[in-house]
C-alpha cells in the first residue's frame, strides 16, 4: 500500500502516512508515551530498546526488515505524529549499553540516568516473566527524524 497523506491536526502540516509503524503510549503511562513522541519531534530521541526475550521471532525478523525504511510515529490514540528512518538495529546488554543507546535514549552519556529510567518504564516486567539485569539483553533501534 502506498504511503498516504493526511491532516494531523488543525495547524499542522499534512505529512505522509507510511504503512509501518512505531507505536508510543498505552493507556495508563501516564503521559510517557507522549513526552517520547516530544522527544522524538524535538530531535532529543533517536532510539529505542526492549528485553530481546519479550519478543517473538517474527518481530525481531519485522524489525530487522525495517532498516532504511520510513515509518510513522503513532500516539496511544492512534495519530500519526511524525515520520522517523529505521537506520539501524543492534543487541546490547542492558548492564553495559552502548553508548548509541544511551545517547538516543537522550540521556547524553549517563549509563546510570538511562538504566533508573528504564527499570522504572519497564517496572511491572518482572511480574511477568521477564526479569531485568545487567546480562539482559536489549533489542536496540536507531532513527532519525525525517519531513517525508
């Protein structure tokens, strides 16, 4: 299907809606999703990770298949928000992350401001079978901004 182009909301540009899709924010997050989405828009996150073991197999060959490719940033509500480049994907270890990682994640070069950060995003994991250490280790995507 091709790319679509849509109205986004009143005052804002008309941006094209790509068939791929990074997804942000779920009821209850307390605003997280959003404050990424900002983040994102503003230049300040070009990057995004998860526990490889709390994904299946195809979604790791779906991600690895969406390098080069232009995806659309969509909030919890289902409103595309902006369009990002899918640049790269990596593995890392959650108890040493790379350094692209931490960067993208927007936290500049302080490892230990990006583990408290995400062993609060990913609290209730533990509950549900997947525990967090310094040997998990993260899916890792890096992206860029793009006005297409």
């Amino acid at each position: 299907m091709p790319p679509q182009y849509g109205d986004m909301v009143e005052g804002v540009k008309s941006m094209i809606i790509h068939e791929d899709k990074y997804h942000y924010g779920w009821d209850g997050d307390n605003g997280l999703g959003e404050k990424l989405i900002q983040q994102i828009i503003e230049g300040n996150k070009t990057a995004t990770c998860g526990p490889k073991v709390s994904y299946t197999q195809q979604e790791l060959d779906r991600i690895y298949d969406l390098i080069g490719k232009v995806c659309t940033v969509m909030d919890k509500f289902g409103t595309p928000r902006c369009n990002v480049r899918h640049l790269e994907v990596f593995e890392t270890s959650f108890g040493n992350p790379d350094p692209r990682l931490v960067r993208g994640e927007g936290d500049g070069e302080d490892v230990d401001k990006f583990k408290r950060d995400h062993i609060k995003a990913w609290d209730g994991m533990a509950t549900e079978g997947v525990p967090l250490s310094d040997d998990t280790i993260l899916i890792v995507e890096l992206f860029e901004l793009v006005d297409e």
